[in-house]
C-alpha cells in the first residue's frame, strides 16, 4: 500500500489571477483604459473587439507600444 498525496485544493482567492482587477464593466474606449494590461483584459476576456481596431491583436496601440 503506497500513500498518496492529494493535490492541494485551491481556495478562490488562490484561484484569482492578477487580472481580476479589472472586470467587464462599461467601458468601451481606449481612452478609459488605464493601462496596456487593461486594455488587453477587455480585448481577451470581454471580447471587446473596438480596442484592436486595425485587427492585429494589439489592442490600444496607443497604451500598447
């Protein structure tokens, strides 16, 4: 009989990536956006499609040189 360890169980807030900070909220342009990470937040996770308006994946070239 071997023992074995259980892998540890993650509370929520262990769970919880830096990018919790932001969520889905109204905001729509690049210049509500207070930063590059922000903006990529939207972009990535909210599916807000406006902050990349040349299509290249890089949302607010402005924020995200």
């Amino acid at each position: 009989m071997t023992s074995q360890k259980a892998a540890p169980i993650k509370t929520a807030a262990q769970a919880t990536s830096s990018s919790s900070a932001y969520n889905c909220s109204a905001k729509k342009t690049c210049g509500q956006m207070a930063s590059c990470e922000e903006a990529q937040y939207h972009l990535n996770e909210c599916g807000n499609g406006r902050l990349d308006s040349n299509g290249d994946g890089v949302p607010c070239e402005s924020l995200c040189r």
